[in-house]
C-alpha cells in the first residue's frame, strides 16, 4: 500500500541520511570537548548509528531528552551546578551514550512491571487450586521484594518466572535472546529414510509428527523470505525489538516467533508451535486472539454501546489487563492448508483402483531403479538368497490374499496370484525405460541390458 511505501522510503531516509548528519554535527561541535577524544567519541558515534540502523524507534526519546538536558542552563544550581568552564551543550554526546544505553532498560523495567501488575491482579489469577488461594494474600507483603527484583532483572536483562505459577516471581538466570539452548532440527520422516515395517507399525501421533515437521520447514522458508520486507513495512508492528515474541494464529494452528536480532535489512527468528493435535491450552491462544472483540457493548453495568471505530468501555478495560495485544488482524504468508479428503468415494470404481495400483507399483520400480544403491542391491548376498526361489522356479507365483483380478492389472487367473511371467510382460517395458533412463544420466556405469531379466526379478521382490 501507498503508507508502506511511504514508511520505507521515511525509515530510509532517517537512517542513511538523518542519523549520520547528526552523528557528524555532534562530532564538529563539541566532538574535541571530550575526555580522551579519540577513544571515546568513535565509540558514542558507532552506538548511536548502530542503534539509528538496527532500531531507531529506540533513539527518538534519549534523543530528544538529550537535546532538552543539554540546552538548558546547569550552572543555576542542583543536581547539576556545572562549572563555568563547562559549557552545557558539549557534555551532549556523553548525555546521549547514557541516554542510549539505559533508556532500553528503563523501557524493560516499564514492560516488566506490567506484566506483573497484569499477572498478580485479583481478577487475573484462576482461582484452579488451593495453593492459588494460599499464595495470593501472602505474596502482598513480599511486593517490595518483587518490585526490587524487577529492577535487578531489568538492569542484567534477565527474565522473571513465577514461582509454581504463582504471583510471586524470582528473577532467573541470564541468558542470550536465543533462549532456546537446544539446538531443534526438523526432521522430515518419508519413505527414504524410514523402513516400510516403521510406516505400517507407527501410531497416529507420528503422522502429526511428520505433518508439523513439513509445516514448520515451509513456513520458516516462506518467513525467510518475506519477514525483514514485512518488518520494515510495519506490517506486523510499528516498532519491533529484538526478544519480541509474535503468535500467528489460523483456524486451529498457531506458530510462536521469536525475534532474535534485528538489523538493517535482515532479521534473526526462532519459530516454534504448529501442533496439529492441540491442546486446550493452545485452542484457548487461538481463540482469545482471534475473537473479535468490537463486538462488546457493555458500560459498568449496562450495554449502552460504543462510538463508531471505539471499543466499548468494559472491553478495553479487559484488554489492558492483558499481556499480550492483537497488533495485526490479517496478515498474508506463502502456506497452505491440509484437509481430510476420503478416498472411498474416489476408489470406489475398479478402473480406477486398478489404475492406482499400477501406477504405485511403477513408482517402486522407478525408484528401486534409480537408486544410488542398485549395484550394491545386486551384489548383496541376501538380495541373492531371497531372489534365489523366484530365479530357479520359472513358475513362481505370489499367492498373498490380497492380491486380487479386481485391483491388479498382472494377476494370474491360473495361478490365482501374481505370477513372474505376468509380472514381466506388464511391466517389462516400464523396466527398461527406466534402465535407458539410467543409462542416460550415468553413462559410464555398464550396460544394464544383461541385466534386465535379473532387474526384472528383482523389482518383482
């Protein structure tokens, strides 16, 4: 949209333009008016523009405070009562580097202490158990102490817990914004790195398993690709720091994704969630987020309504005595979506059932025939004695009940199975296609012609 386009080229411009003439104002003007100037002003200079480039909403506030402390006259008496030698407006860079440094923690500090504010209030806590309504009254003497352990917490960057649940919280240890320490691979279980006997004995939860493993590699490409443009748009929030924590909701999925860094141009994320078999504390997530909340009309004790465009008077007040917000309602990513489609209504024809089973055996051919793996297949002495009885019994037959003239177009009616020599003739020029297809793509491998009748044995294993 036109705003987005206008936000970029605005970020732009304050970034590559705005922030270095600052830099270099503030250098000429009293850059030499610093102690130990070489050392120090290099370092006031790169912390701003590293600030101004990664997150410059976060420079506004000890920028402007800066500006106002520094123009305004110290020598008229406390706290300040600068010398007269000093001149207020060359301490500026000096103000600025402090400004910069601690206005994030006092941002911190703020953000803490509204959760806690949020997470203690009375009408905040389920009342599910008894220690609940033990550990309530008791924690309001301690409130001192939580408050002091905010600050602690703020200053190290270190998280607060809640002790069992509870609305008391103790202040953890210090960790990287990358608090994961377990490094989470996806694995993606298919047909070639899973044995078939593994497939046909695995429970439900492993096909979830594999579900979200497909899910989460296509949605973290899909992030990879879009999320530093979105960002930069503002698409998901007008400023986003670096420990931000964002829950994508759609119908019964939800995803968590942690910023880790953000920079200029680029962006560090975790991405953690997309449980196909939820719980019920995940449907609770999806439904609070998703709920549409301009549909409250209540006032105190009545339902007046509310002004065009305004929420009503008892829906905000819930919504801030809440720890998290809505900041986008619709946003747009490359996915897709699975859905439960029954398969009797399709294979109810017999054609088509036939058809089916030819085209999966096929698909076994092609792959056993296109395998890295098909000399040493051929070589091994127990791929030997299992085709040993097929090779010697030209009459060989597999009589496996399941087998059936209905749904296999090779089946023997004199044998009542599969025999090898139906199995040859229907499938013999679908074996040497895939062979000369073979002998395409490795041309200096042997020829496979001497070998057709053995591979034909083979793929009828």
């Amino acid at each position: 949209m036109n705003f987005e386009i206008i936000h970029v080229w605005m970020l732009a411009l304050e970034k590559n333009l705005l922030y270095p003439l600052v830099a270099m104002a503030v250098l000429t003007e009293c850059g030499w008016y610093l102690p130990w100037a070489r050392f120090i002003a290099p370092l006031i200079v790169l912390r701003f523009l590293r600030g101004g480039f990664s997150h410059p909403q976060l420079i506004y506030v000890p920028l402007a405070l800066a500006f106002t402390l520094t123009r305004f006259d110290w020598k008229t008496g406390l706290p300040f009562g600068l010398s007269n030698e000093i001149s207020p407006s060359t301490v500026f860079p000096l103000v600025l580097y402090l400004l910069i440094v601690l206005y994030p923690k006092w941002l911190e500090l703020y953000l803490k202490m509204s959760f806690v504010m949020a997470y203690v209030a009375p009408w905040q806590i389920s009342w599910g158990s008894a220690f609940h309504a033990f550990a309530q009254p008791f924690s309001i003497p301690h409130s001192a102490l939580i408050w002091t352990q905010t600050v602690v917490s703020s200053l190290i960057s270190a998280p607060l817990n809640p002790f069992l649940g509870s609305s008391f919280f103790t202040t953890s240890y210090v960790r990287p914004v990358k608090f994961w320490e377990r490094d989470y691979n996806t694995k993606r279980s298919d047909a070639s790195n899973t044995t078939l006997a593994s497939q046909i004995d695995r429970g439900p939860m492993l096909d979830d398993s594999n579900l979200n493993a497909v899910f989460y590699e296509h949605l973290t490409r899909s992030l990879q690709k879009s999320l530093a443009g979105d960002l930069q748009m503002g698409r998901w929030a007008t400023s986003v720091q670096p420990g931000d924590c964002f829950i994508l909701a759609s119908f019964y999925l939800n995803c968590l994704v942690h910023i880790i860094e953000v920079g200029n141009g680029f962006v560090t994320f975790q991405l953690r969630g997309l449980e196909f078999r939820g719980t019920y504390c995940h449907q609770r997530e999806v439904e609070a987020i998703s709920d549409d909340q301009t549909q409250g009309t209540g006032c105190c004790c009545c339902a007046p309504g509310s002004l065009p465009g305004f929420l009503s008077l008892n829906t905000a007040w819930s919504l801030r005595w809440l720890a998290w917000e809505v900041v986008t309602g619709k946003y747009i990513i490359d996915g897709y979506s699975i859905t439960d489609n029954s398969a009797v209504n399709l294979l109810q024809v017999h054609e088509l059932r036939r058809f089916l089973v030819t085209l999966y055996v096929k698909c076994i051919v092609y792959y056993a025939l296109a395998s890295n793996k098909l000399q040493s297949w051929l070589s091994n002495e127990t791929v030997h004695a299992t085709l040993e009885p097929i090779v010697t019994n030209p009459h060989y037959a597999d009589v496996d009940h399941l087998f059936c003239s209905t749904n296999d177009e090779d089946f023997d009616m004199n044998k009542m199975g599969i025999s090898r020599s139906s199995f040859t003739e229907w499938y013999s020029l679908w074996i040497a296609h895939c062979i000369h297809k073979r002998s395409e793509r490795n041309p200096d491998e042997e020829l496979w012609v001497v070998f057709l009748l053995l591979l034909s044995r083979f793929c009828f294993m």
